[in-house]
C-alpha cells in the first residue's frame, strides 16, 4: 500500500514538473511572439538575434519570420552543443528550444496581419513592461525546473568548457552587443527599451526564482512537542529535528523543534502550534534555496 502511495505521489510530481515546465515555454513564447518581436525589443539571446535578422530576411523572403529564423539558429546551436558538449546539452535544453520555437511560430501563424503590435506603437512601455514580465516569468519557471531555452546557453556551455572565461560577463557582454545593435538597425527609442530590457529581466528573473524557491525555515521552542510533533509528520507529511535546551532566562527546560515547509504548511503550522502550546516561542525565517528530499535534489 506504501508503495502504490509512492509510485502515485511519483507521477504526479512528474506530472507536475512538466506541467510547469511547458508554462515556463508557453509565458516566454507569449512574451516574444506577441510583445518583444513586434516592438522590436532586442534584448539579447537567441530571440534578440532572430528580431534583428527579421529586419532583414523577412522583406525578402517571407516565409522566413522571427520564429522561424529563431527555430533554424536553435537547430544549429543544438547541433553544435551536442557536437562539443555531448551529453551537457540535455534532452530537456533540446525539447525546450524546439518546442519554444514551435509555440512562437503556431501563435504567429494564427494571428491576423496588422494585429501586432497591439496598441500600434502608443503605448509602447506598457507593451515593453508585459514583454519584459511574461519572457522574465517564463525564463525563471524554466531555469526553476532546472532546464535552459538553449540558444546562446549552449555558446555559454561551450565556452566554460574550453576557456577561463567568466560566463556571466561573457553572456552579459554578447547580450549588451545585441541589444546595442538595434540603436543602428531600428531606432534610439528601440536601443533604449532594449538595454533597459536587458537589465530589467535580470533582475525579474532573479526575484521571481526567488519567490518559487522561497520556503521557511521554522524553529519551535515549546514545553509540549508532543502536541505539535505529530502534526508535523502527519498533517504535513516533513520531518523534522528536536533536542532539549535550557531556558536562560526561566532555567526551564524546554524542546527546540527545527523544521522546513513551504509558506502555505507554515501557515497551517503556526494556528497547530498556538491550539497546542500558546506561549511557544516560534520564529519563522525565509529561505530561497534547500537541499534535500521533498526539496530540490540538485
């Protein structure tokens, strides 16, 4: 019975993880295909490239659109990772490139002519603000499940792996290039959204990694552990780590409880631990990053 409990609870974080991870593709196909490619907000990486290409390629051969020029460089790119970096360029990062690509070319395909960009260039830092947080929210997702759009990721692999280069400015620098560029291939009010992009997701994506990531470290100082140990084994299925101290101030011998749960669990915690032992001491401290089972395993 254990282990059907298991096995089930196990397909259902795969589940999960894939549900999640094809959000994380759908928010940043969205973000280019409907805001950043229209705007022409070239604000690095892969989609960056094939926005500047476009300007170029499209007029003459039509077929050839952002998307698709985006889906032949993630090809090439994908060819190359697995040429110099074998089994470093993961199915995960080669799913995730295609399938972006796909996504970006169906949603195109399937919008009218003249639709895009939607408020024709009048509102345009309200359209810059949506492209910044749907490509900024679906880059954290995907880096959350522990997986990479591919693009310029994969030069960045390659990089690290045959120099000593630092791969943060490395990546910071060829992205700034690309953003750059459009001052001379657009316009100066393009170039300025581009770099201020550039930046602006940065930090996006950080905080929002931040905020998945973010659980609470709780430690309980209580007299009756009995009463609220259960619950933490039961109800929340975590465990946890106890021991016995002296209080400095009463002389008291009290039990320290130490445990780690999401935000939601601590809320449950906290009203358990008041019903069991009102004059508990609790403090509930935020973490963004654990290591360990029912946590991240990498």
């Amino acid at each position: 019975m254990l282990e059907r409990t298991e096995k089930k609870k196990k397909i259902l974080s795969h589940i999960t993880y894939w549900a999640v991870f094809n959000l994380g593709m759908v928010l940043l196909a969205l973000g280019v295909a409907l805001f950043k490619g229209p705007n022409n907000f070239a604000t690095g990486g892969v989609s960056g490239i094939s926005i500047l290409l476009s300007k170029f390629i499209t007029p003459l051969i039509p077929f050839l659109n952002q998307s698709a020029i985006m889906l032949i460089i993630n090809a090439i790119l994908l060819i190359i990772g697995f040429i110099f970096l074998g089994k470093e360029c993961t199915f995960k990062t080669a799913y995730c490139s295609i399938v972006y690509s796909l996504e970006m070319w169906v949603i195109e395909t399937l919008l009218p002519t003249g639709v895009l960009p939607f408020t024709h260039g009048e509102q345009k830092f309200m359209e810059f603000c949506y492209a910044m947080l749907l490509t900024g929210a679906g880059s954290a997702i995907i880096f959350n499940c522990h997986a990479s759009s591919g693009g310029t990721d994969i030069i960045a692999l390659i990089i690290k792996k045959f120099s000593k280069i630092n791969i943060g400015i490395a990546l910071l620098i060829s992205d700034l290039l690309i953003a750059c560029l459009s001052f001379f291939i657009f316009d100066v009010e393009t170039g300025l959204y581009s770099v201020l992009g550039l930046f602006a997701k940065s930090f996006l994506v950080d905080g929002v990694i931040e905020s998945i990531g973010r659980s609470k470290y709780v430690t309980i100082i209580t007299s009756f552990p009995e009463l609220i140990t259960p619950f933490i084994l039961e109800g929340m299925h975590r465990g946890y780590t106890s021991y016995k101290a002296r209080g400095g101030y009463t002389g008291e011998e009290k039990t320290i409880i130490i445990t780690v749960c999401k935000r939601t669990e601590a809320f449950k915690l906290k009203l358990k631990i008041h019903e069991a032992d009102p004059t508990a001491f609790v403090i509930l401290t935020n973490t963004n990053e654990i290591m360990g089972k029912g946590f991240q395993t990498t």
